[in-house]
C-alpha cells in the first residue's frame, strides 16, 4: 500500500469537513484546524508523512474488537468474503511501527483491535476519528466486535446492544475532562442494530437477540467476579447485582461499550456494538471454554457483520 508521501506533498492538508450530501466524520476540536501536522502517534500514521485520503480515502466499514489475532483473522476473513485478490495471508499491519493497536484494510472495510477497557479504547478511537477525518471519509459505519458475559442467556448468544449503560445500569458515560465530569449519551444507532437482527436471522442456528450491554471499568470486581485477586462482597450480592442488571435490560457485559456509543454519536459515525456471550454469569464466572469452542463463539460477531458488510455492498448472493 503506498502510504509514505513524497516531500512534495508533505504541505497536504484536508479539506473542510463538508461533503455535500454525505455523512462526513466531524471532530469537534477547535485546535485541530491550525496545526501543521497531526501525527497519530499510537497508531504510527500522520498527516505529512501518510498520504491518509489516499490510504483510507474509500473506508466504509470500521470494525473494531480487543485482540490484534481476532482482528488480523476478521481482515483475513473479509479479504475472502470479498473475493478480493490474493490468499490475503500477508495481509500487512499497517500500524507495525508501533505495537499499541494493529489495522488492516480489505476494500472498504477497515480492521483494528483496541485493546481491554475503556482507556485503552479511548485512545484509539480519538485516533481512528481523526484518521478517518483527515481522510475525508464519509458515510461509515463502525462496530465493535467483541466478546462478553452473558446474564440469563445461553452462552453462545450473540447480543446487539440497543443502548450501553453504566454499572447503575443507566445511559451514560462520565468523561473525566481536568477536574470536570462530563455526561455523554451512549445511544447507538437503532436502525443498524435492527438490521444486525434481521441479517442474523438469515443465518441457521445463530442464536441473536437486541439488548442493554453494561460496561464496566474492571473485569473482576467491577463486574461482579467471584474469582479475582480481591473480592469483598458475598456470592448473594453478586447474584443480587447480576439479577437487577437483568431485570433493567441489561444481556450482558463487557469493558468499552459506553466510550464507543458516546465517541462515535458525537462524530457522525453510525455505530453498533456486536458481542457473542461466553458464559452466562448467573451460572459461573471462570470462562473454561475449550479452546475450539471460544475460537468458534468468537467468530460469530464476525460471521455476522461480514454478512450484513456484504449485503451493504450488494454481494448478497455470496453469504457465508
Ligand atoms: O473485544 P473484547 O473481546 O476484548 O472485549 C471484552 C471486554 C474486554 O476488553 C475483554 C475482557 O476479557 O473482552
Ligand atoms: O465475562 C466477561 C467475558 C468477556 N468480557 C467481559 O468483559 N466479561
């Protein structure tokens, strides 16, 4: 991929971020507009050392998820779903100067892994954002494709979140900005996740359902693990936890949902948050699947978006 610009070209800067009739990628930093470079330092890209139209200027499709395996496998997976050339086996990092995030690109679609929880999130997503923004994409679609706990469903179970809510169960996510706390709705794009379910229904034995992922800052203590280093609450508060999670909706957990359905509603990128459940909490809390099982479950999210990617490209007589 021809990623390095010439000197010549190292003045480049975008243009506004206006695109007639389409949904462009708003940052929304009065600062950003005067600086002479932007480097994007975590992912190894800059604005006078990367030509970023050039490299991402088609990009439709962000997905994202923890691991950089998973990631570089879904890549691999949609360079195939997409017939494009090659075996995509060499598929390149195109973040490989830095070992933070790794991303991939297959047509319109790109791949980056993110890390655990929601700094780790944050960081990138301030990042892709802003990538996106120099590369004056438009109309893209984001989903993070993770894993979870499951609360009163069938490991397996592959949740579309409708709304992410916090450890009180409620919508929202507390930004720390100096010593204020910021409020952010974390409403995802309603109409994207009822085409999620409608996609996954034509998919045998794909056992899908719509509802509330609360996002925690911790694994262990912060989701109510029994089996951490510390633990200082009873198995019956956990239970009595998990069960009022259940009773306001919420189907299961994981560790950056708030972040992502705040950061993304803020700039204009139409996100959906796909996670497959790897345990029902009310039942257990070591995840002891073998390792073909959790290899199988967490391809589900994958198997799902790479449809519904498919069908948004009018490959739909090609389904997996
Ligand atoms: O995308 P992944 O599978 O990494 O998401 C969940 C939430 C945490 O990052 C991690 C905890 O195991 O998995
Ligand atoms: O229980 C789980 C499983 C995966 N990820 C989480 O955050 N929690």
């Amino acid at each position: 991929m021809a990623s390095i610009l010439p000197a010549s070209n190292r003045r480049m800067r975008p243009d506004k971020n206006t695109y007639e009739g389409k949904r462009s990628v708003y940052v929304k930093n009065p600062y950003l507009d005067a600086m002479d470079e932007d480097i994007l330092y975590h992912l190894d890209l800059g604005t006078k050392t990367h030509n970023l139209p050039a490299m991402f200027g088609d990009v439709k499709f962000v997905c994202v998820g923890g691991s950089p395996n998973r990631m570089k496998a879904f890549a691999q997976f949609m360079h195939k779903e997409l017939q494009l050339e090659g075996d995509g086996e060499g598929i390149e990092d195109i973040c490989a100067g830095t070992d933070r995030y790794c991303m991939f690109k297959t047509g319109p679609v790109l791949s980056i892994s993110h890390g655990m929880g929601i700094p780790s999130i944050s960081i990138m997503l301030h990042e892709l954002i802003k990538l996106l923004h120099h590369a004056r994409c438009c109309d893209v679609t984001i989903i993070r494709i993770g894993t979870s706990g499951g609360i009163g469903i069938a490991p397996g179970s592959v949740v579309i979140t409708d709304i992410a809510v916090d450890s009180f169960f409620k919508p929202r996510f507390e930004q720390v900005i100096l010593d204020n706390v910021v409020t952010r709705s974390t409403e995802l794009d309603k109409e994207l996740a009822t085409d999620l379910l409608n996609c996954s229904r034509e998919i045998p034995n794909f056992p899908t359902l719509i509802g509330h992922t609360m996002c925690t800052y911790d694994f262990y203590e912060g989701q109510g693990h029994l089996d951490g280093a510390l633990c200082s609450f009873s198995r019956e508060k956990k239970l009595d936890y998990l069960k009022r999670a259940y009773k306001a909706g919420v189907r299961n957990i994981e560790m950056e949902s708030t972040v992502f359905a705040a950061m993304c509603g803020l700039c204009g990128l139409r996100a959906a948050v796909v996670c497959v459940t790897l345990l029902d909490r009310l039942e257990s809390d070591q995840i002891n699947l073998s390792h073909d099982v959790l290899v199988e479950y967490q391809q589900r999210p994958q198997l799902l978006i790479s449809n519904f990617i498919k069908k948004q490209l009018g490959l739909c007589g090609q389904m997996s």
